[in-house]
C-alpha cells in the first residue's frame, strides 16, 4: 500500500503487505465479492490447529471453492509491515489491534475493491483481531468463528504477557544498533516460556522429562528465526488488549470454541459471552490429540464448524 496511517497518527510510506488466498471469488451484480472470508493467523502467522479441518469439511461435501479465503499477514509480522521488514527495529510505531484491523481493512479495500467481508476465521492471537474488528465495525461481516482465543489480557494470561515483557526489558542490547548474541537468546527464553501452553495438562503429565526436552527443543527452534523487535512490539499491543465494553456490538453470527484443558484456557473465560453477544454459540472441547499434531483433528468440531458455515452459502 501507498501508506499506512496508525492510530497514534504515525505514517508509514510504501507499506509491504503479504497475503494469498484459496477458493474462487463469487460476486453480485455490482461487482463485490458475496463469499470473501478472511482468515486471522496464529501468534506465529503459520500454525494453525484449524489447518487440519478443510480435509474433513471437503469430506462430508462442503466445496473449498464455496468460500473464497483471503489470508493477510498481520501489521507487525514478518513479511507484511513489521520492525524486522522496515528495518526501522525499536524505531517502528507502536501498534495497537485497532491498528492491526484498520490495516486489513485497507488492504481489502484496495486489492479487492472489499468494504465488507462475508466472515472472519481465526484462532489465538487472530481472534484478539476478531474481536477487535467484529466489536469495531459491527457492519462488516455476517459471521465469526473464534478458536481459543478471548476478549481481553487477564488472569493468568496477563501475568504470561507480563513475564515476557520482563524478559525483553532485561535485555541492554534490545536497543543496540546490531544484533547480538544475546537478543537471539532472549527469543529462545521467551519460547521456552511459552512451551507452557502447547500442550494439553492431560498429556503434559503423562510425559517423561526426555520427552518434553525433545518437544521443547522443536518449539524453540522457531524461536531463533523471530526477530525479538517484532516480538516486542506485538507483545506491547497484547498487554494493552482490552475489547471487552466493545462486546455488545457485534452483530456478527458467533461461534467460539475452546479447548479447555491447556494452561491458559479455561471454559469460564468465555460463559459471559453468550449474555454479551446476542447471536452466539460456544462450543468447548477437551484435547484428545498434542497441539503439535495439527494434521489431526477433532471430527466433533468439524461438523460443528460445517453446520455452522452450511447458514452462508452464496
């Protein structure tokens, strides 16, 4: 895009955006696209536990091409306008998700002529932009599926988000014109820490410590190609994540799902949803597979999730 505008009134020029779609685009007698869903990524843009589901809905006949899926890379992350991708590092705007919709919003506007979407998917920290944009814009979809994620920084999570903002301000080289030895291994403490939520309670404890080394030395390797800026600006917007006064409009059809039985998830988190959100439904499971087992699935959310999207079919 030309330009970015923040909501602290920052500009940026020749603003990068990566993105790519799946399905075909359907479109009315005025040239919009009707079936446009925009998919919001996980923390790390790339796994992704409803991955494994388009098998399964393919299955019990429900065509890709029904939906045309537009997947956009998140301001702040690798790849689309990002501290690492400007080189501007501890230089770049403070970002809030306000920010983080608008940007998509724009986006959609000028690659695909799109002021309204059919619907948002997403999980994890793309619910966080869900939520921000279903409560934001009300207008601007028809429905939202929201996989473990919530509406605000709190409780345990809050003091998670809080521990990795300790560990980054440790560090004296965070603002250093280089990047040294130590920042890299401020990304592998910090995913070290996160290792804590990625696997169900259920088969932590069945777990001997050999094996949790093996799984934890897998997990961390990620975090040895993240840029620890990018890291600590998408941090920043996290603590600051608030949508909860903002719940009351969304108009959106709503379906939430939980798993239950992780660190940081709890069924409690989203039962006021139900009073706050007028046409909602939660849904909320206990794992029976490793959250590293993505090409697995649960065939229960599955025909949930192909009931739920049989209602939009253009």
């Amino acid at each position: 895009m030309d330009s970015f505008e923040f909501e602290s009134g920052r500009v940026l020029e020749n603003v990068r955006v990566e993105y790519s779609t799946t399905g075909t685009p359907k479109y009315d007698d005025e040239g919009n696209i009707t079936n446009l869903v925009v998919f919001c990524s996980t923390f790390n843009g790339g796994h992704s536990v409803l991955a494994g589901y388009n098998t399964l809905i393919d299955k019990y006949g429900l065509d890709e091409n029904e939906y045309f899926f537009v997947k956009i890379v998140s301001l702040g992350n690798p790849n689309s306008c990002s501290p690492s991708e400007t080189g501007l590092k501890y230089n770049f705007p403070p970002y809030t998700f306000y920010d983080r919709v608008n940007f998509k919003r724009q986006f959609l506007k000028e690659r695909f002529n799109a002021t309204n979407v059919l619907g948002l998917v997403g999980e994890g920290l793309g619910g966080f932009e869900i939520f921000t944009w279903a409560a934001e814009y009300p207008e601007d979809m028809e429905f939202i599926i929201v996989f473990n994620s919530f509406y605000k920084i709190s409780s345990y999570r809050y003091v998670f988000v809080k521990c990795i903002e300790s560990i980054i301000d440790s560090s004296e080289d965070f603002y250093s014109e280089g990047y040294s030895a130590s920042l890299s291994k401020l990304s592998v403490a910090i995913f070290q820490l996160m290792f804590v939520d990625y696997i169900p309670k259920k088969i932590f404890k069945d777990l001997s410590n050999d094996e949790i080394d093996v799984l934890m030395e897998d997990y961390v390797d990620e975090g040895l190609f993240m840029d620890i800026h990018d890291f600590k600006f998408r941090n920043d917007s996290i603590l600051k994540f608030d949508i909860e006064s903002k719940l009351q409009n969304i108009k959106a059809k709503s379906l939430f799902l939980i798993t239950s039985d992780y660190l940081l998830s709890s069924r409690e988190d989203l039962a006021s949803l139900e009073n706050l959100i007028e046409d909602s439904k939660i849904l909320v499971y206990d794992s029976e597979i490793e959250r590293y087992s993505y090409e697995k699935v649960n065939p229960e959310i599955g025909l949930e999730l192909l009931s739920f999207l049989e209602q939009f079919k253009k």
